[in-house]
C-alpha cells in the first residue's frame, strides 16, 4: 500500500537532490526521510532512487511513480480542502423535503437565516407529505425530511409507532388542530366548540394522513363525520368553508399564511396535537451542512 505521505517525501527528495535537503523543507529528521523512503521501496517492491555521490537519483520506477505523485497529491490536497470548507460550513449542501404548511411557514425563515449565517452551502427543497417524505430520506434522496404524524386514537399501530424508530427525530412544534366555520354558522361566536357539535355537518378534508385522522377523532367522539370534499390545498379548504360549503378542521400551522375570508375558526375539544419534526438519518445527523440546518428549522418554530 502507497501512501500519500511517502509520496510528499518522494516528491521533496526528487526536488531536492538528498534525503537532508528535503529533511529541512519538509521540517522533520533525515533519518525519518530515510525510513519513509525504505518503506515506499518495500510498498513498491522496486528501488526508487540510488545515492550518486552526494545526491539522489531517481530510477526509471521512481521518475514514474513522482510523475504519478503530482497528480495523487493534488487531487488529496483538493480533496481536504474541499472537506475542510464543508466541515467549516463554506460549502457543501443539504436536500430538504416538507409537507407544504411546513413550505410556507416554518421553511422560509430557516432557509434565509441559514443562507445569511452560512453563504457558501447550498440548500434545495422537494414538497412531499408523509409517508413519502420518509420514503425519500430512507432512499437517499434527501438529508432532511420536514414531517408530521398524529398520535393514535383508537390504540397503538405498531407499524405507525415504528414509523421513525431507526431515524434521528428532532422535535420541531407541537400543532394543535383547529376548528373552521364559515361566519355566519351557529358556533362562529362561540370560540370553541366540541367535535360532536359538528356531528351533523358537511366536512372538508385535508391530505390522505389529515383524512384518516379526522375520521379517527370524530369516531372517538361518537360520529362518523360525512366527508363531501378532499383535497391537500389548505387554502381550497378554507374557500370551500368560506362559501358555506361545510367545515374542518385543520393544522394551526396551516393557517398562518393564508386568509380567512368568509370563515372563522373556533377551538376544538378534545385538543387534537400533530407533532412536527425534523427527521435524518443517524450517519448524517453530524454532519455540519444537516445538523446547522436541524437547529435553523428549530429556532423557526421558536425553540
């Protein structure tokens, strides 16, 4: 095995003519020069260079093998320059995957600190729900996936329990679900209400994983709610609300960057949390680019 240091020590005795010129450029003993030139000799299996008086020469193996150490060496200093620049956060990047009420809420404000405080490393985004998302991470598509669950109503599935068991979870917010009404509906005024106050109403569901869990909570609090409209675009839900078409219930999050117009929203009991989180792999958790980015999407929830 030839390694790199034995060429540095090639390269400065080929430049210098002998084994205590390139001991003074190089800052170490001349018998260490001696012992690292034995030992690239016997990785070698050939003699790199004979003493001719008071000077070194190469030989054909060791004009061949210095002629190869130029590049070798150049590529490894490249190579730890551009380790050391990711390690230090002046370069590298960071795939980042997020349901869309994360997009636009909780997303920009990391982005931009973490592009102010950190210029050099390069941050990409992909919109994905859960379980997707995960998908993706678990594949190598990405460093980081922004996602959410909803605690179990009706007892433990170990498969939901076991979602992120081999993942690095980093709690981002607790998201409490709220109640919207269009404005003229009889609970408008009264600022909360109960989940079976709404047993008789047309509902509007959100994404696939909102949907199930609707149907959860409604059940535990004795309804099956009639579901009449799906989609994944909150502010769909919100217009389909305001023009009297039904109500829902949605992520607190979901509705910081949007406009309520024609609908009001009410507090709902039992309180309803999904938990966000920031998710990664172990092998990556420490690496410089994904753990700064881990902290900016933290401080963007306010913890």
């Amino acid at each position: 095995m030839i390694e790199a240091r034995h060429l540095r020590v090639l390269r400065a005795v080929a430049r210098t003519g002998s084994f205590s010129a390139a001991a003074r450029e190089l800052g170490c003993t001349q018998p260490a020069v001696s012992q690292q030139m034995k030992a690239l000799e016997q990785s070698a299996g050939t003699p790199l260079l004979v003493r001719t008086g008071r000077e070194m020469r190469l030989t054909q193996a060791g004009e061949a093998l210095v002629r190869h150490a130029v590049g070798i060496i150049a590529g490894l200093t490249a190579a730890e320059e551009e380790i050391a620049a990711i390690a230090g956060l002046r370069a590298g990047r960071v795939r980042l995957v997020s349901f869309p009420s994360g997009n636009s809420t909780l997303v920009p404000t990391a982005l931009a600190t973490m592009r102010a405080a950190h210029p050099g490393t390069r941050v990409s985004l992909v919109e994905a729900e859960p379980p997707r998302s995960i998908e993706m991470l678990r594949n190598g598509d990405c460093e980081i996936a922004l996602a959410f669950r909803y605690p179990e109503v009706r007892g433990a599935d170990p498969a939901a329990a076991a979602e992120w068991d081999d993942l690095v979870v980093r709690p981002i917010l607790a998201d409490r679900l709220v109640g919207l009404v269009p404005d003229g509906h009889r609970l408008a005024r009264e600022g909360s209400a109960h989940f079976s106050e709404l047993a008789d109403e047309s509902w509007i569901a959100g994404c696939p994983r909102c949907r199930r869990h609707l149907v959860e909570v409604c059940e535990s609090a004795g309804f099956t709610p009639r579901i009449d409209f799906a989609t994944d675009d909150y502010p769909a839900v919100i217009g389909l609300v305001g023009a009297g078409l039904g109500v829902a219930a949605l992520p607190e999050l979901t509705l910081t960057s949007v406009r309520l117009k024609g609908a009001t929203t009410v507090r709902m009991e039992p309180a309803v949390h999904r938990e966000i989180v920031a998710l990664t792999l172990p092998d990556l958790a420490h690496v410089p680019a994904v753990e700064a980015t881990l902290d900016q999407l933290a401080h963007a929830a306010g913890r």
